[in-house]
C-alpha cells in the first residue's frame, strides 16, 4: 500500500492518463477498432523528452492517473491451462478480471507495445519514481499478482539496458494507488471513475464480485461493453453521452431484421446480467466485503496519516454505481423512457376507441401527448450519461478535503482547467486514439495527448498542462470554450 506522506526528496511530477494500452487486442469480438500505431510512438518520444529534462525537484514522479492498461477493452481467447476455468461468458467475449485471467491480458500488452513499457523501465532506472493510480478498465491492479507482473516486466526491460541494476531501489520507486494520489498543498489525484454511475465501484478498496471473489465485481460499463457493444459491429464503444433514443432506434433498424434480433437479445441479456449484479448487492458475501473494505480503509488510514473521517467524507462523495438500484439499471438503457412510450401508446389506442363512440378524442389525444412530453423531459433530466460537469463538482468538494492548490482527474478524456474553489480543477484528456476510419459519415478524434507538469517554484506549486506535438515536443494546451483559465 503506497505511503502517501511526502518523501524525503523532493519531487516534480509528471501526470498522464487514459492511454487504453491493449484497447485492441481481439480475438474474439468483431467490433474492435485498431489502435492508432503513432499513440505508441508519441508515447515513447514524450518519456524520453522528459527523461532528459532536469526538474525543479530532486526527481521526476510520473503519476497515471488510470486507466493505463484496458482490460476491459481486451477480448481473448481463453487458453486450456488457466487456473480460473472460463465461465459461459468469458468463452464467449473472451478471458475476464479474474487475476490469472489479467495476467494474461497483461502479457500480450506487454509484447504489443514493448516500445511503452521499455521506454518506461528506462525512466524509473534514471532513479525518478513512479505511481500508477488504478482506473476502471484497469481496477485489475486490485490483484497484487498483477501488480507483481507489471513490476517484474519493467525491471527485465531496465535489466535488459543496465545488468546492473540495483533491483531493490529500482522496486521501491514503483508503488500502486488503488484510490488516490496526495500531495498536501499541491495535488490530489485520482482517475474520476468513482464520480460517474456508469463506471463507479461499490468498494473500491475491496472491489471483488460476492458471488466470486475470483473476479473483480463488474459495473454497467464493463456489462454492456462486453454483453453489447463489442459484439455489435459498428456500435461505438464512446459518446453516447451525446445520443438518445433516437440513434439506437435508427441504429438498430440499420442492422437489419436479423442483426436488430441479434442486438435486442445481446440488450435483453445485458439487462439481466445489470440485474442478477444488483441482486448480489444485498447478499451476506457482500456484506462481508464492506466489512472487508472498511478494514482495508483502515489500514490506509494508519499508513498515510489521514484520518478515517476524512477517507469516510470522501466516500460520501463518490456516487453508487447505477446496478445497485432497479430504477438506476432502468434509467440507464432507457428502459423507462420505452415503458412511458409504450403506455403513451396505449392510452391513444384506449382514446381512439372510447373516443369513436364518445367524441372527445382529439382533447384526450393532446392530453396523452402532453403528459408524454412532460414525463419524457423528466426522465431525460434524471440521466446524465456525460460525467464532465459532476467531475468539476467533486473537484471543489475535494478540495475542502484535501487541500492541494489543484484537483487532477482523468476520466473524461476532455481537457479541463477551471477554478475548483480553493485550487484548480485539471482534467487530463486522454492518449487513446483509434485509427481513422474510411467511412465518411464517421470522424476518429485525435487524442488530445495531453500532460501535466506540477513543479514548486519559489515554494508554491506551479501546474502547466501540455499536448505532445510529434516534431516538436510539449505545447503548452489551449483549453477551448468557457473553462478556460485566464
């Protein structure tokens, strides 16, 4: 368990995010887009810039603040010889979050971009440190097993430069954050799954399924993007915080009528599974593990000096996960906003026959409709699929708790600098890029490949987020729109 009290030397540190690394690697799912070769490139030659700068401290900390491996993203096939024997499921979309099935996922990340871990390895030899914050696709780091692999994959690559290499100094630069990063005055760091419904954990120190501590309780988001989205060619796996109802029906009528079954049942059984994890909510195994995760907040508790009040307050802010309720589960794949239509629908056939003997229809028509507007709006309202403007809510909260001249989460994967009460709010953006795709109807973004660098200078700590330019180097980031900081 990382030590969160200051170290002895003094540390400038670098912070990055969302870089997806094995986002692609399929075997079994035909809806995986390739991941762009150049985010590798760019990703080495930004290590190594770094590497060469001198920093205002002692020694560069490089902190990823999650989402650094996707183990979500990955579907492989599962091998003979594994010790967790594959469920139905995990045959069918590939190995899941079991810890042998994670160490697995972890080896072919590390032939497929060896150039990353390498130029990594390279950077913790130099003698800078590094802290690898635990994200929702890579809430696998829970397993020590898989900590272990990732600690012995970096020190061969350091090894493979510097055969003599002092193994334990190297070791002791590396630590795990299952939680979060903190520096008092400077920075608090954590990736922002835990604010966001869709992708929050119930107990994020102890976040291991009741009905199989083997494997890693799953929430909506991994659900539906194993169950849905993979299996469903041209399905986008991101901004659907940007579409509603509409999109799906048009999407699904596209599918054609054997492709539109496929998808309902692949939808139908999703729901299912949404709903035998909420069961599991309310089982004895699940409350032994809250009971396992206080004790686990506890010990952190004693190894960073913070207060338990202060880690009990934090968890109050972190939002439920959307299985743990049934209208939570229903928001959430519009099922409610189906049902209102559906009785909508039946009330005007109910108007249309009463009214053809009665008269009166056409009132009791726009009645219908009016009340089918007003619920629909309201439903609309409950559910925010984009994070974005809770993360910047949280942030001025957690700054009362930790207080740190800048608040710095990922997530989102869109840039932010906006004032978060006492301290700045950073978001930073992502290194996760597709290939671009030929069809001219869809756009491939370009990873912002933003960073942050947060140094002291003249005692007070100085933060400026930057974009990698290949050819260039660091550029510093212009924040579009009204979240820009003067």
């Amino acid at each position: 368990m990382p030590s969160l009290i200051p170290p002895p030397v003094s540390e400038s540190l670098l912070v990055f995010s969302d870089v997806h690394l094995g986002s692609d690697l399929n075997e079994c799912m035909p809806n995986v887009r390739r991941r762009s070769a150049t985010i590798d490139r760019d990703l080495v030659l930004f290590l190594g810039h770094y590497r060469a700068q001198r920093p205002a401290g002692d020694r560069w900390r490089i902190v990823i603040a999650g989402d650094f491996i996707d183990f979500i993203g990955m579907s492989i096939t599962a091998p003979a010889e594994l010790p967790t024997a594959p469920n139905d499921e995990e045959r069918a979309h590939g190995v899941g979050n079991a810890a042998d099935h994670a160490r697995l996922k972890l080896s072919r990340v590390a032939v497929r971009h060896a150039d990353v871990f390498a130029a990594l390895a390279r950077f913790v030899a130099d003698g800078h440190a590094l802290t690898v914050v635990h994200g929702n696709h890579d809430i696998e780091f829970h397993w020590d097993p898989v900590k272990e692999d990732l600690r012995a994959l970096l020190e061969d690559h350091a090894r493979r430069e510097r055969p003599e290499l002092d193994a334990a100094a190297f070791q002791g630069r590396i630590e795990f954050s299952p939680w979060f990063f903190y520096r008092e005055g400077v920075a608090y760091i954590e990736h922002g799954h835990q604010y966001d419904p869709f992708c929050s954990t119930e107990r994020v120190m102890a976040p291991v399924s009741p009905r199989d501590p083997r494997r890693i309780a799953r929430g909506f988001s991994e659900v539906f993007i194993r169950y849905v989205v993979r299996p469903t060619l041209g399905l986008p796996e991101h901004g659907h915080e940007h579409t509603g109802m509409l999109y799906y029906v048009t999407f699904a009528l596209r599918l054609g009528f054997r492709g539109l079954l496929g998808l309902a049942a692949r939808f139908i059984i999703a729901v299912g599974e949404l709903f035998r994890v909420r069961r599991e909510c309310f089982t004895e195994a699940a409350a032994l593990l809250r009971a396992e995760h206080e004790r686990r907040v506890g010990l952190l508790s004693q190894a960073t000096r913070i207060g338990m009040d202060r880690l009990r307050a934090l968890l109050s802010l972190q939002e439920p996960p959307l299985t743990t309720s049934i209208r939570g589960i229903l928001a959430s794949v519009l099922l409610d906003r189906i049902a209102l239509g559906l009785a909508s629908l039946l009330a005007l056939l109910a108007v249309a026959i009463v009214g053809a003997y009665h008269g009166h229809a056409l009132y009791a028509a726009l009645v219908v409709l009016a009340a089918w507007a007003l619920f629909h709006r309201h439903l609309s309202s409950q559910r925010t699929v984009d994070p974005a403007a809770q993360l910047v809510v949280k942030a001025t909260q957690l700054a009362r708790l930790f207080p740190a001249a800048f608040v710095v989460m990922g997530h989102t994967h869109t840039p932010v600098n906006t004032p978060a009460g006492t301290a700045t709010y950073i978001n930073l953006g992502s290194w996760a890029e597709d290939e671009p795709t030929e069809a001219p109807e869809e756009s491939t973004p370009r990873a912002t490949r933003t960073h942050l660098v947060i140094e002291m200078r003249e005692q007070r700590p100085e933060a400026r987020l930057f974009t990698w330019e290949p050819g260039t180097g660091p550029r510093t980031y212009d924040i579009p729109g009204p979240t820009r900081q003067g």
